[in-house]
C-alpha cells in the first residue's frame, strides 16, 4: 500500500477509469495522487467473460461524482482494497450496490464473514438480477481464472469455442467434453467396423 495510506482511512476520491466491475483508477482528491482500486469482498465477471462489459458499465454509473474510499488493505498486485461510498450519501456502499444488482459476486473466500454482501448476493439471485437472469448457472469469476489458466498452460483456450468461455451450462463442462468423446469413439468404432466388413 502507497505509504501515505493506512487501513482505515477515508479519502475523497474521484474516479478516472473503470477497469471492470470491481477495480478503478481513481485520484485522492487531497494529494492528487492516482490509485488503482479493487473494491473489498466482490469479484465480478473477468474481461472477456460473458457478463463482463454489463458489470463495468453499471460500476461507472455508481461510480460518478465525488466518492469516498475507506481503505482496508492492499492486495497482491498492490491495488488499494476499499470500500467505496457516494461522498453525500448514506445509501449502500458501490460494493454492496454491485451485487446486490447482480453484476458481482460476493467473494466469500475474501470476505467470508460479510453478511451484508453474502445478503445482497441472495437477493440479487432470487431476483435473477444481473448474471443470475438467465437460465443457464454463471461461471464464478474465480473458476473462470482458474479453467483458463487450465487451458492456457495446455494451449488449448485459443482453440476452446468462444461461446463457452464464459458461460457454464447445466451438467458443466464435463458432461460436455465426455459427451464430445463419447461421440468421437463411436464414430471411430463404426468406421472401423464398416472397413473389417469390406466391400
């Protein structure tokens, strides 16, 4: 964490850059020193990922005017964790905000005592706001990063179908591969049956 900050601090910010659906480049208002941020205790969908684009356009709407970050910490890529509030407001905090729309996750492994987002999280699904609209069951951010860091250590996300990159689909992506398998083996077996039969 820049030494200027401490946990718990409150600094009046103002937001330059949204990055995704929970990490900006803000400036302090007092220093005029830039900062990039990571909101405390949510993940949302990952650059690329279906829901992705959506997420960060409802954070920049939230995020507008003269904001307040209490800080909480500093990550491992050295972003300013926080918790970020509208300055004239005693609404919810852009974190609870975002998921409780629907467009972040509660990151439970972070935050695992935060009722209030693990609430706002319950609402939003049984609601089908925001990635929980749809029928199909969302990919986690987190399981995201991890799948394709799979594929990418094996070279295979180029090749992976776009389509299913950010979207898990009832059964996951087991069923699917072993249903691609079973039909490969199938067809190889009946070509080899059809050759041993001859003319």
């Amino acid at each position: 964490m820049p030494e200027q900050y401490r946990e718990g601090d409150e600094i009046p910010v103002r937001v330059l850059r949204v990055m995704d659906g929970d990490s900006l480049r803000v400036r302090d208002i007092r220093s005029r020193r830039d900062l990039e941020v990571r909101l405390e205790g949510i993940d949302a969908p990952e650059i690329g990922q279906r829901h992705s684009q959506s997420s960060r356009r409802y954070l920049e709407r939230l995020a507008r005017g003269r904001l307040v970050l209490l800080v909480t910490g500093v990550d491992q890529y050295g972003r300013v964790l926080g918790v970020l509030r509208k300055a004239r407001a005693d609404g919810p905090s852009l974190n609870r905000a975002m998921v409780e729309a629907g467009w972040a996750y509660h990151y439970e492994q972070y935050a695992p005592r935060a009722r209030v987002l693990r609430d706002a999280q319950a609402l939003a699904r049984r609601e089908r706001r925001g990635v929980w609209a749809g029928s199909d069951e969302p990919m986690r951010p987190w399981d995201y990063r991890r799948y394709r860091s799979r594929l990418e250590s094996r070279g295979e996300w180029r090749r992976f179908p776009r389509r299913w990159r950010g979207r898990r689909r009832r059964g996951g992506y087991g069923l699917v591969l072993r249903l691609a398998l079973a039909l490969i083996v199938l067809f190889t077996v009946l070509r080899l049956l059809g050759e041993l039969a001859g003319p």
